[in-house]
C-alpha cells in the first residue's frame, strides 16, 4: 500500500484558524451517559492490570458484565485468551448487512507497572481532583475502553442500527508480556478480526494548549519499537584496588556516547504534512522553525532548536533511552558485569537490526554486547530486519466522518496526518493486512503527557467530550 499524496494534501489543507473554538455550542455527553462513563472508567482504574501482579481477565469480565446487563446476547461477548490472567473481550454490536466486512476498533486492557510509592495518590484508586482524574490508566488507556463500552451501551439503549457491524477488542499486553492480545486473537481466533480497517485510539490524538484544543491527529504511521540488553564485563576485583576498566564505568560511557549522539534527522511524507498543518495553529516562534524544518534543504539549526522539545526531537529522529539499569554483586568487589535496556523508537523504514548495528558501532568497544530483546523476553544475538510498514491510504469513508465530527466539536481545528513517536498494536493489524488507523480525541495537553508516568491524569471534560467524540463518530461511520 501507498500514502496517497492527494490524501495528505487535502489533510494538510483541512486547516483553518483556531481562534473561536465554539466548544460550548458543540454536543455535550447527555448526564445519564456522563455517570455511566465516569463509573466505567473508575472501575477499571481500580482494577490493576498491569503485567507483574494484575489480572486483565478481570477488567475483560467486568466490560463482559456490563454489555451483558445492557442486553448484548452472550455469542457477541467472547471472553478467549491464553491464560487465566491474560483473556482478552471481543465484542459485537450487530449491524444490518453482513455483506459489509465489520470495523475492528482495538483497545488495551493492560498497563504500566505503577509503584505506590513513587505516585501522590494510589495508581488503583481512582481520584477526582482540581478538574483531573488521576490512576494508572487514566491517559493510557482504560479512558478509551471506558468510553467504547458507555457507547456500546449508549447506541443499544437508543436503538441504532448500523450498517455493519462494529467489533471492539479489549486486549491484553500491549504495554509488555509475553501474551498480547492482538496478536493472539489474529493468530488464534482469526474470525473474531476479520475487519475492513481498524481504529486504535492507542494513538493519534486530540493536543491542548492550556486546555484548549489546537489540531485533531489521526495516526498514518508510527515508529517500531524495539528494546535491547547492552551488556559490559570484566573480571572484577576488590574495591580497594580500582581499575579503569570496571563494568559500571564502562557501560555509563557507553550511554553518554548514546546520550550526546542523536540519530540523523529525517523526515518522510507523512511527518512533511503533519508539520505543514502544526504550522498554521502554532505560536510564531514555533512556526518560524517549522518553516526552516520544511525548507530545502532543511535550516539544521530551526531541526536543532525545534529538537529540544521531545515531542519534536521524537517527530524529527530515531530514538534510543536507556530504561534500566543493574550491575554489580557486592559493596566491596569492583563490578564484574553491568547492564542496561536501552529502549528505541525506529523512525519507518530502518530495521530493528539497522539500529542493533548502529549501537554496536557508534560505542566501538569489544567489551560490549548488544542483543535484542524480543517482546516475550528472549534475548537474541540479532534483531528482525523488518521494516515498518507503509501507511494505509486516507480513506475518504474514515476521513469525511472524523473532519465533520471535529468540526462538530471543536469548530476551526485541524485534522493532520500524524506519525506515533511510540508504538501500538496497530504494527500487528497492519502487519495482518488490515488497513490501520490511529483515532482518538481524549485531549491532553501538550506539556502534560504523563503516560507511562508517575500521577498520570487526564482533565475531567476532555474525557466526557472524548465520550461524546467517539459516540458521534461511530454514528457517522456506521450510519445506514
């Protein structure tokens, strides 16, 4: 598949002023639905889920519950996984033609580990607190499971009848595990995915600035991932006598080396039209590097400043960060060995074997490995030479109902193609042959991205209008 050019210039032409956003004339979330959401997201914050101590099964049965008691016949709740902690729920809302292919939407039930003690409040409880809800999962993502299973519930109660049917997976393992859900339903219950495209709110986005919204992403492309185990040794030695060669000595270099050594700068096609539209909405610093970023060749110091930022130095480069740390066995020996996970984000169309090369050489040192760490733990001497896939095509029956549904909402924002500096469970579906799309509109400010963080929130009005988004857009999707 291609990214059709036409598709990125009539994306990155949906752009208008920001200023004026009618957010107080646009559909708000009716109270009866806006408790069932709140209630939905609390039970799900509380159960923990995470992959060491937790239990997806149990977030997949309370949903189960919940579509059951709003009248879904039990054939449509399929509860099916590899393990008793690890079931994922596939759910149907029936439509009326089953010469239509169905829209798969996909969505984890699993989370960061979260230590108590590193957070103000309890990861698992779920607080309401200066306009935030705060717990594990409240930006990644058991809002975007809270909202499909309230809209589920919602279209039933009203009646609606689309044009085909709507499939949600509620899965497991996507943030780590050796079971992810997606893969697993692709590989073992392939009739239960069988899709004509996919919407993943695990990515895409709707930015705030200062809580207001600025621009609606939809996810074409993302990164690959990709960990590995940088491993320094010696023969150690008693601490009195220290030596340069000692192991944490070592491994540390390597990381400052990776540290101060950013990957080249590049941009593809789809990044080129996200920057154009960020553009036309960002301050006029902001802009001004932009437009050195686009120009040919590219101004290296608007790519240097513009870098700074993390969310533009992600958008600009491959990225690599090391995650964790172990060395050493006692206080008084001189460390016989040193490791380190470093963690990467691959920029489409390197490998992640390209980048295990490209560590190898830019620390040049024998007394270093450097293996890949395959997502069920096993280290391996060599990494996939796969690439990322080539974006799906802007369709126009996703596109057309998510720019009238944001300009339903939130009056003036644009709609841009984005590239996900992470990584989602989109690379499977894609991978399966599955047109992909990353949509969501829970809006997080843009100095406020605390997935994977220690108190992460989200404010309490983007998610009911993330509710009310989602619900609209299904309508829009599926209508008859």
């Amino acid at each position: 598949m291609t990214f059709s050019h036409s598709a990125i210039r009539s994306a990155a032409l949906f752009v208008v002023s920001a200023t004026g956003l009618a957010a107080a004339q646009a559909p708000a979330l009716p109270a009866p639905d806006r408790a069932l959401a709140r209630d939905l997201f609390k039970q799900l914050i509380e159960i923990n889920s995470q992959d060491s101590n937790g239990s997806v099964t149990a977030a997949a049965l309370a949903m189960r519950d919940r579509l059951a008691a709003a009248g879904f016949a039990a054939s449509d709740l399929v509860i099916a996984g590899p393990n008793d902690r690890k079931q994922n729920l596939v759910a149907t809302y029936r439509g009326s033609s089953s010469a239509l292919k169905p829209i798969l939407i996909i969505c984890h039930l699993d989370v960061v580990e979260a230590r108590r003690e590193d957070w103000t409040t309890d990861p698992y409880q779920f607080v309401e607190k200066d306009g935030f809800f705060y717990g594990r999962g409240t930006q990644d993502i058991k809002e975007e499971d809270a909202q499909l299973v309230e809209n589920f519930i919602r279209l039933k109660r009203e009646g609606w009848v689309p044009k085909r049917d709507i499939v949600i997976a509620l899965t497991a393992d996507e943030e780590g595990g050796k079971s992810n859900g997606v893969d697993w339903l692709i590989r073992n219950r392939p009739e239960l995915t069988k899709a004509d495209f996919v919407l993943n709110p695990d990515a895409g986005g709707l930015e705030l600035r200062d809580g207001k919204p600025v621009k609606l992403s939809i996810e074409a492309t993302e990164k690959v991932y990709a960990d590995y185990q940088v491993t320094t040794s010696n023969r150690g030695g008693h601490s009195s006598l220290p030596r340069p060669d000692n192991a944490i000595y070592q491994l540390m270099h390597a990381l400052e080396k990776l540290e101060a050594t950013p990957f080249p700068f590049e941009l593809n096609e789809v990044t080129r039209a996200s920057l154009a539209a960020t553009e036309k909405v960002s301050t006029p610093e902001r802009a001004a590097l932009i437009r050195g970023i686009l120009a040919t060749p590219s101004d290296m110091k608007a790519v240097a400043e513009f870098s700074k930022d993390p969310g533009g130095n992600a958008t600009l480069h491959t990225t690599c960060v090391a995650t964790m740390l172990k060395g050493g066995h006692a206080p008084n020996a001189l460390p016989g060995s040193a490791q380190a996970n470093v963690n990467c984000r691959i920029l489409p169309g390197h490998s992640q074997e390209e980048i295990r090369q490209h560590l190898l050489t830019l620390f040049a040192d024998p007394g270093i490995t450097v293996e890949y760490v395959a997502d069920n733990g096993d280290v391996l001497g060599k990494a996939s030479d796969r690439k990322s896939f080539a974006p799906p095509p802007l369709r126009e029956d996703v596109m057309t109902p998510l720019r009238q549904v944001t300009a339903t909402m939130w009056p003036g924002i644009p709609v841009v193609p984005s590239m996900s500096a992470g990584a989602s469970d989109s690379i499977i579906t894609m991978a399966a042959g599955i047109p992909s799309y990353g949509v969501t509109a829970m809006g997080v400010d843009f100095d406020d991205d605390r997935a994977h963080g220690r108190d992460e929130r989200l404010r309490v009005e983007a998610f009911y209008r993330g509710v009310e988004f989602y619900y609209l857009y299904l309508k829009a999707l599926t209508r008859p």
